[in-house]
C-alpha cells in the first residue's frame, strides 16, 4: 500500500447527482421486485415433521431409534461436546476444538427414552420396566439394548442383505431383551399420542423454548433424513443450501457447501472442522486482500475497471 | 442573549476538557463537510455498477421492515395466516435480492480494487458486513418452525459443534436462534451497514486505476 498514489475523491471535478432520488428509485424498484417475486413464487412453508407423524409414518424406525438410544449407539450418544463426552469430537489438525468448547448443552441419550416414558402413569409394563432398568447395572442396560437393536437389524439396502428382522420389530425374535422392548413400545405409543415434544421439551418448565431434545431425537433415527433426501436436502445433494421444492435457499453458502463434495473433505471424519477451518481462512484472505500483494494486483491484470470507467478513460484519452 | 451570555457560551463550547464537545467534535469530524450527503459526485462515477451498492441498502430496508411486520403477528403467524404468508415470502425475497445485489456490489468493487486511497476499511467492513448477513439469513432459516428448519438445524449443528461454538450458539434452540436472528445479528448488520455507509461518504467514490486529477 506504500505505492498507493489514488488521488483524493474530493478533488475531481464533479456533475449534478441527488443522491436521495436514487435511495427512492432503487427503493421503490426493490419494493416491487420483492412484492412481485413474492407474489408469483411465494415461499416455501413444508409443515414440521412431528413426533406423531414419524410413530405412525416409520414405527419400527422410531422403535429401532428408541432402543439404539438406551444403547447409546446413536449420533447423538457418541458425539461429544457439546452434548456429552462420549467421544473426542472433530478437530482441526491438532486442534480439538469440539472439545476444547465444552459440554455446555447436556443431553444423555438413554434419557431421550426413559424421561418421556417416566411420565407416563397407570401403566404397569412401562413402570415395571422402568423399575427393571434402574435396578440393573450399565453393562446389563448396554447388552439388552444393544441386542434388542441388533435383532430388529436392518432391511436391505445399497446391496448390503439384510440383518437381524429386516428393520421390521414384529418380526424380531424372543431374546434377552430385558426392559428395552416395552421402554421402546412406551415411548412409541407417547409418540403417537402427540405429547412426545412436550414431554421433550417443556418438561419441569412451563415455557418450552429449546428443541434441542426432540430435535436430537428426531435427526437420531433414518426418518427425518429420508423425508430431506427425497426433497434434495440430503448432505451430497449440496444439502442446507437449498431448500424444499423449487424455491432459492441460501445460494450465498454454495462455497461451503461445495466443500463438502469434494474429497478430501468428502471423506474425511473431520470434514466440518476442516471445511469450517478453510472458510474462515478463506474469508480472512478476502478481508485483509487489499494488504496481500499478488492478490490486490489482480483488478490491474484483469482490467475490468476499463468497462466501469470506460467513460472517464475515452475522455481522458481524448484531453 | 446578551453579549456576555454568547461569550460565556462559546468559550463553554470550545472547552476541550468537554465531554460533549468531544464527541460533537469526533462526530463532526466523520465525514468531511458537505459531503454527508451531497448533490454532486465525481464525474468518474458514471456506470450501472454503482448503483448495486444502494440496490443492496434499500434491499435491506425492505428485509427489516417485513421483518418487523412478521413480527407484529409473531413466530407462527406466517403459518396460519395468508397475509403473513404473503409477508413472509417478501421477506424471503427481499433476503435473495439483498445477497444478489450485495454479491454484485461485492464483485464490482473489487474489479475497481475499491480498497486503494486508504478504503482499507471500508473493504473489510464490507466484507464482515456480507459474513454477519449470512449469520443473520442462517438464523431466519432456522427461526422458521417448519420441516425446512428442522433439517437445517439438524445439518447445521455438526459445522457449527465442530469449532466448539455449538456450546454458546445451539442451532437446536429455535428461541435462541430467533433473539440472534431479530436482535444481536441485525444489530450487527445495522451498525456495520452505518460504519461502511460514513466511511465511503468520508473517503468518497474511489476514483479510477491510474487516474490523475486532470481527468
């Protein structure tokens, strides 16, 4: 910048310009074009997924959803700050910066099952479960819930055979399964009721104003994903950025979306705090450009300034 | 007044040691005088690009004041209502024009390396101006209690939790999510839209590459 001779703007000879009957024009132009576009596209408004929905839409995922939870084999279960501290999260480089953020949002995953379910009276089979459940030790839990996942198993899908019953609980087999089924009926007859959310969300607390459980809970099982995938929202349809139907999401974000389709992002464990970690840089480069030589030269190498000022330059050129 | 009065008054005024004198001063001192908002402009300025940069304010105007009218009716009256719906769809817009414009305001200054001529600022303020935007849209998208939201929480809380921030900001708490979205980002945009704004009416229009004051 120490060669930096831009004269002074105030200093050039000047013309007539009103300034506030641009404002107005540009304002009324801009009115019509919302109020146009608004009027022809309108807005995209895809009703919530509700707990109802997915209990009566998938209840075998909601029931494999359930148990995985008590399990604590779920995303949410093994994710680490700043839910819990099951695992050691992303990092970035060596950088664990998950971690280094804290479990400041704690949510224990068995209790995304057995809070909502302890809610429920004059039942016998939830309570008599529940009692069982607390009486045994975490290792007993891990091993009814983890074989109770494991016989409902998995449809086929991708060319992978099937597991266990093919994903479908009425045909799970008779096993030790401890309390885990009838927890896992529990909370999915608490679903189909509709009083799911709230016992998620504003339970002990009149005011419920944090998602954070339900929403858990619903990204947890396949359901909500599959409802995304079908409208081209899944993560390799370039994701968040768009949005349901036809309508633009957030066209500005493709830079970061774009990242994760690309390896070594696409296949890396740490995509999100690498891909986080580039776009800072990224937008750090564009903030300081006008300091980093090479980069600030670019507009005098590709000079696009002679079709802004092609007016001013003619005229010069004519002087 | 009298005579004696006016004195008093003015050496009051020009008290150094006066906080209020201070900040009059500092605040005076801003924008050179006269050009706040004046009624010419440097013949250079002369192309369609210019305009983007009004284009994107006025496009903000639009998105806060159908902001503030989906605010009268509250979180879910978009929902129920067909004039909300209306309103919501214009706030929808006016956010897709605002980036449009914003974008290429964006691109065009920087084929001007608008920057030169000690813009350094006015550069980087605008470029914080565009990621603060993005927080702001992000937090809209998330505010919005329909499935949209829920899928954009549920993707967007892994970026978010992997640099440790999803600690302070949980994209899974819609209440949290609208405040940032109607209150701390907007102020942020607000108060970075107003700094960008007196720093090029205190600098001006930058003049052409290589131009000399002959032209």
């Amino acid at each position: 910048m120490s060669r930096d001779r831009t004269p002074d703007a105030h200093d050039f000879p000047t013309r007539r310009y009103d300034l506030v009957k641009e404002f107005v024009i540009a304002l009324v132009v801009v009115l019509v074009l919302s109020g146009g576009l608004a009027a022809i596209f309108s807005s995209p408004d895809e009703k919530a997924i509700t707990m109802s929905g997915w209990a009566k839409a998938d209840p075998d995922n909601l029931v494999t959803t359930a148990a995985s939870e008590l399990a604590g084999t779920t995303t949410s279960a093994t994710y680490g700050a700043p839910y819990n501290t099951n695992a050691e999260g992303q990092k970035l480089g060596p950088l664990p910066l998950q971690k280094w953020g804290g479990v400041r949002v704690p949510v224990n995953s068995a209790d995304l099952v057995l809070g909502p379910v302890s809610n429920v009276s004059d039942n016998p089979a939830i309570s008599s479960a529940l009692t069982e459940w607390k009486a045994a030790t975490p290792e007993q839990r891990a091993k009814w819930a983890t074989a109770y996942t494991d016989a409902i198993g998995t449809a086929a899908a991708d060319g992978e055979p099937a597991t266990g019953a093919g994903g479908e609980v009425a045909k799970v087999k008779p096993g030790d399964y401890g309390p885990v089924p009838a927890l896992s009926a529990g909370l999915l007859a608490l679903a189909k009721t509709g009083g799911l959310e709230g016992a998620l969300t504003s339970s002990g607390n009149f005011y419920g104003g944090d998602q954070t459980k339900s929403l858990l809970l619903l990204a947890d099982g396949a359901y909500l994903e599959d409802q995304a995938v079908a409208q081209n929202l899944g993560g390799d349809q370039w994701g968040m950025m768009n949005e349901v139907g036809n309508a633009p999401g957030q066209p500005w974000m493709w830079l970061y979306t774009f990242w994760y389709q690309v390896k070594p992002f696409s296949t890396s464990d740490n995509a999100d705090a690498e891909v986080w970690g580039l776009m800072m840089l990224l937008t750090l480069l564009l903030m300081f450009l006008p300091f980093i030589p090479g980069l600030r030269s670019i507009p005098r190498w590709i000079p696009v300034h002679r079709l802004v000022w092609r007016n001013y330059y003619r005229r010069v050129q004519r002087t | 007044m009298t005579t004696r009065e006016s004195e008093l008054s003015t050496k009051e005024a020009a008290d150094p040691k006066n906080w209020t004198n201070r900040l009059r001063g500092r605040l005076e001192g801003l924008v050179p005088k006269g050009q706040a908002l004046p009624d010419t402009q440097p013949v250079y300025v002369a192309s369609w690009i210019y305009v983007f940069g009004v284009l994107t304010l006025t496009s903000l105007v639009v998105v806060i004041a159908s902001g503030c009218v989906l605010s009268l009716g509250g979180v879910a009256w978009w929902h129920v209502s067909s004039l909300g719906h209306f309103v919501n769809s214009v706030h929808l817009w006016s956010v897709e024009l605002f980036f449009g414009f914003m974008v290429v305001h964006l691109w065009g200054k920087f084929w001007m390396a608008a920057w030169r001529g000690k813009r350094a600022l006015t550069w980087i303020t605008g470029v914080v101006l565009f990621g603060v935007s993005i927080g702001t849209s992000f937090t809209g998208f998330l505010s919005q209690s329909n499935f949209s939201a829920q899928w954009i929480g549920a993707e967007g809380k892994d970026g978010i939790n992997s640099i440790g921030a999803g600690a302070f900001f949980n994209v899974l708490n819609p209440g949290q999510m609208l405040l940032w979205h109607v209150v701390l980002l907007p102020l942020g945009v607000g108060l970075l839209t107003l700094m960008h704004i007196i720093l090029v009416r205190r600098h001006g229009v930058v003049p052409p590459l290589d131009a000399d004051l002959e032209g």
